[in-house]
C-alpha cells in the first residue's frame, strides 16, 4: 500500500478543486449502453445503501434459512417475517 499526503504537492483547496474537476469530467463521459455511466469511488456504495434502506437488504433462501434454523435453536426471536428479504426497521419505528 502506498501512501501519499496530497498536501506535499498543493494546499488543501487545491486538491479539493483538483479532484472536483477530474469527477465532474469523468461524470461527463458518455455512458455505455445499459449503464448508469461512470462511477466514482463511493458511489455504488451509496446507490446499495440506498436501494437497501428502501426495499431491505436480500438475502439468499439458504442463508436465511440457516439464520432462522440457528435463531430457533437459541431461542432468538428475529421479529422478522421468513421471507427473503430483511426489512430495515429505524430505532424509532419501536424495534
């Protein structure tokens, strides 16, 4: 791993403006056909959070089923249906 302060080569606003530039020309290109065109770093971090804030986070029929064989024997109860999917329930919803 290399590590590089960017502060060595230009002031921080610099970088900041540098780096601002480079994305926002990537961002231009035009995107392959079926595509959401480029991504920069982040972003398809942010599209699955965002997707799984929404409609859960999906989880294999085998890996759930292993999760519900294993709460069971715990006697854990997961408060969740037996469906594939895992529905996100905020603090405040009362879970």
């Amino acid at each position: 791993m290399l590590v590089v302060d960017p502060l060595f080569f230009r002031s921080l606003g610099e970088y900041r403006d540098a780096v601002d530039f480079l994305f926002a020309a990537v961002k231009r290109a035009i995107p392959v056909r079926g595509t959401q065109g480029v991504l920069i770093p982040g972003e398809p971090e942010l599209i699955a959070r965002v997707e799984r804030e929404k409609n859960g986070i999906p989880i294999d029929d085998q890996t759930w089923s292993e999760i519900m064989q294993t709460a069971v024997e715990l006697k854990v109860d997961l408060g969740v249906g037996t469906g594939s999917m895992v529905q996100r329930v905020s603090p405040k919803d009362g879970a």
